[in-house]
C-alpha cells in the first residue's frame, strides 16, 4: 500500500471509511477520529480544578501530558477514539434481605476488567492498521494512559461531555468504556457532538454527596466512585451516604434521561456474574488474598486490593444496620491487624444499635492499642448510649 507521506487526502477518507467499518468486527461499538493537537481549554479547566482540591489523587500529575499528546508521542498527527458499550442491568438478581444483606459494584467493574477488554480490542485495531501500514507508529491508552479519556472521546464526536463528567453517546447513552490511540496517520477529525444535556440537571440534583459541584464539574475528593476507592478512614457523613456500594457509583447515571431504557448485551465477556457483583456482604469480612483474586480477580474492582471492599462491606453492614452481622463484624474489631476496617467494624456496631454491640465494643476498647481505633470506639459506644438514653426517655 502507499506510504503514509504519499497518499492524498482521498485516500485517508476511503481508509477511515474502512475502518469505521471494520471496528464492530474488533468488538468496537463506536470510533472516532480527532486531531492530536492540544486540549488547550482543557487545561485550564484542569488547572482551575486542582486549586479548587477537586482532584482525586488517581490523575497523572503533570496536566501539559494530560492535555497535550504529542508528549506522548511527538509523530502523533491524529487519535482515534474507541467506545464499548457495556451492561446497565442485572439479570437474575439475588435477593439482598435481613440476616442475607448484599453489596453492589458499579456497572462499570460488571464482567471482564474493562483494560483487558479494552486492551484486546485495541490490539486487533493495531494489527488491523499493521496490514495495511506495517511501520505506522502507534500508541495505545485504556484509562491508564496520560490523556484524558473524556475530553478525547468528546473530541472525537463519540460523544458530549455530560453533566454528570461523563462522555453520554446518543445510541449508547453513558455506559460505554473508552480507549484511545495515537497514530501518525493524518484522518481527517470528525465533528464534536451539540451538547445534548440542556436544562437538565437530574444527575447534580441526585448526587448523594453534592460532588457534582456544577455541569460538568466533580469535586472528586467527595464522590463516593472515588471514596470508596480510597484505603483510609471515611468521614462518618459519607459512610452513611455510600449504603452498601462496594465499588463505585452509577446514581449520576442511572438518573440521566439519556440512559433511560438502554441496556447493551452483545458482549459476552461484559457480562455480569449476579453473585460477584451483588455479593453477601458477611463473607467478604474473613476473606483471604487467595479467595479475594478467586471472587474478584476478573473484575476492574479488584485494582485496589481487598482492603476497600472490605471496609465497605462493614460500612454497608452498618448502614443496613444488620444486627444478625455483629458477631462478624466482631470478629474484625477484635482481631483485625488493620487499624482502619478495626475502627469501620466500631462504626458499624455504633451504627446496628444493638445491646450486643456494645458489649464488644467495651471489650473492644480495653485492649485496643491505636488511637485512632480508639477514638472510633468511643464514639461508637456514645451513639450507642445516646440511642438508649432516648429509648429511655420515650
């Protein structure tokens, strides 16, 4: 085939018609194509959003390779930008009852890890380009790359930059995976997509922790997808506020009009497996690294290790106020070698009310060497004298 610096601009059309129609048969729901040059007012939203303490920590910290591509790669002259469409029900979902309560993933962490998805489909682009320019030079990100996903997509006319800080397709709605690649093939760009969102602000009006600060705008330091991501202690006002997710958060999309009635099956390695992404909440306490991998290893959940899922699995116990899980939640107070799933048990049992609870928690603060385990105790055995003063009083 003709060298890259000899072909006519004709030429690069027919290839992307090609290959716009080659991208289903690589698992591709949606591609698009634009330019590698900077995302100049990208930066200066990302510039405003870390003065204001809106980041998350998760972002490469330097925003010129976040904005700019050809840091990544100096030939690159365009980047096609893939979209996937992934599930937004459960089919055959069990139960979550008393004595049975059950966590949930994001839709996002459903079926196959999403970089492995992502990575094999990205892999079949490469080959496919391969073909028919053997020396093209090409590089590929899949959430983990420097680029910001979103703003490429946007870009691309995959689709617009939602309120919700997600990239919403008309076909597709929000629930799709993004990827994209740098090429130095010169396709011509497509158009960006008109802004589809208009007045409404359903996803900014239901955010549980206010972290959609304005469209388009998330103060990620607040957002229950990234805090229940994070290792630490959690705020006792975002405990209460994250139920019984165990990993992530989809309420910003199941509210948006756009996503209504759209659920996309036509992969099967996205599917969900309902005991793995509506797990028992009671049995993730004593799991292992080994039954960890087992359970959760698949899933784009797992990134962070156990230690997570496992406090959000007591904050969930707490929230459901399961009185049937105290002995378990016990067991991770008193022997736990973590500090923070010991002071997110005492939360827990503070939060089930329970006369049982507090006979652990008493015992619990007699050998408990960490202050702050301590000081979690305490309050736990305070909210629980403060709900027995007013049962009292009644």
């Amino acid at each position: 085939m003709s060298t890259i610096a000899t072909t006519t601009s004709q030429f690069w059309r027919q290839f992307k018609e090609e290959l716009i129609a080659a991208a289903p048969s690589m698992g591709i729901d949606k591609l698009g194509i634009t330019s590698a040059e900077p995302f100049v007012e990208l930066k200066r939203q990302l510039q405003s959003h870390r003065e204001l303490g809106y980041e998350s920590g998760f972002e490469d910290p330097d925003l010129d390779k976040r904005t700019d591509p050809r840091l990544s790669m100096p030939e690159a002259q365009s980047i096609i930008s893939i979209a996937v469409a992934y599930p937004s029900k459960l089919k055959d979902a069990p139960v979550s009852e008393p004595g049975r309560r059950r966590g949930i993933l994001s839709r996002s962490a459903w079926g196959e890890d999403y970089h492995v998805a992502l990575r094999r489909r990205m892999d079949k682009l490469e080959a496919w380009i391969k073909e028919r320019f053997p020396d093209a030079k090409l590089m590929s990100m899949i959430d983990t790359g420097a680029l910001a996903d979103r703003a490429v997509a946007e870009r691309a006319g995959i689709g617009w930059s939602g309120k919700n800080c997600s990239v919403i397709t008309p076909e597709l709605g929000s629930w799709v995976y993004l990827g994209e690649m740098l090429t130095e093939l010169p396709l011509p760009p497509d158009e960006q997509i008109a802004d589809g969102c208009g007045d409404c602000t359903r996803c900014i009006d239901a955010c549980p922790t206010g972290a959609l600060v304005g469209p388009g705008q998330l103060n990620s330091q607040r957002c229950i997808s990234y805090i229940t991501q994070t290792k630490g202690f959690v705020e006792e006002e975002l405990m209460m506020k994250i139920g019984n997710r165990l990993y992530g958060c989809d309420t910003c999309q199941i509210v948006c009009p756009v996503n209504r009635g759209i659920d996309i099956r036509i992969h099967d390695e996205l599917a969900a497996d309902p005991e793995v992404v509506k797990p028992l909440l009671r049995p993730l306490l004593q799991l292992g690294n080994r039954d960890f991998k087992a359970q959760f290893g698949n899933s784009s959940a797992a990134w962070r290790g156990r230690k997570p899922i496992q406090r959000n699995a007591l904050i969930g116990l707490g929230n459901f106020k399961d009185a049937g899980s105290i002995p378990d939640i016990a067991v991770v107070l008193k022997g736990d070698p973590r500090p923070v799933l010991r002071g997110t048990a005492a939360w827990a049992l503070g939060r089930i009310g329970d006369q049982s609870a507090m006979v652990e928690l008493e015992a619990a603060l007699e050998t408990e060497l960490e202050l702050e385990v301590q000081e979690a105790i305490v309050r736990a055995i305070s909210q629980l004298n403060k709900v027995h003063n007013k049962t009292e009083h009644q």
